[in-house]
C-alpha cells in the first residue's frame, strides 16, 4: 500500500505541515535533511503537538520530541512519537507499508 502524503519541494525545515492521513492528523517535516510523517499525537495523554525551537512539543502536558526522530526528549511521554513509514519517490513524501 501506498499514499502520497505531500509533495517535498513543499516540505521546509523547521515548518510542520499538517495533512490528513485516513481521518488522523500527521505532521509533515524536513528536518536535518530527513523527512518524517509523524502522528499528531502525544503519547502520554493523546495531547496535540506544537512545534518549537525545532521539536514538538504536547499542548496539554508540555511533553517535547525531537524533530528528526520523534524521540522523547523532556515531559511526561512515555514513548517517541509515532512516525509512518515513508519513502520519496517521484518527488513526493509517500506513506507505504507491507513493502
């Protein structure tokens, strides 16, 4: 399975762009050079995520992640962020799975 997800000439560093993902948001990024699909979900109490000083962080609780790995980096989050897999192909960020 494969789903176009954004095109990368219109991912920018340090610029989230949030798209729809099967009912769920997801947070787009480039960041360091990588691109991620991160759910927009805080792993702690399903919080939002913001995005500042170059990582996310929950509006409920102030949980932090970092941008590049979705690792926890401060709060009261258990586990990384959740991130989709993702390869670029044709110039676009493509979810795929069972590949």
């Amino acid at each position: 399975m494969k789903v176009p997800l954004a095109a990368v000439a219109d991912l920018r560093a340090d610029q989230p762009q949030e798209v729809d993902f099967f009912g769920r948001s997801v947070l787009l990024i480039e960041a360091e050079g990588h691109y991620n699909a991160f759910i927009n979900t805080c792993t702690h109490a399903g919080g939002p995520l913001l995005f500042e000083s170059g990582r996310f962080r929950c509006e409920w609780h102030n949980a932090f992640f970092n941008a590049r790995s979705g690792q926890r980096e401060d709060g009261p989050a258990p586990f990384p962020l959740i991130r989709l897999p993702t390869r670029i192909e044709d110039g676009q960020l493509v979810y795929v799975y069972g590949e």
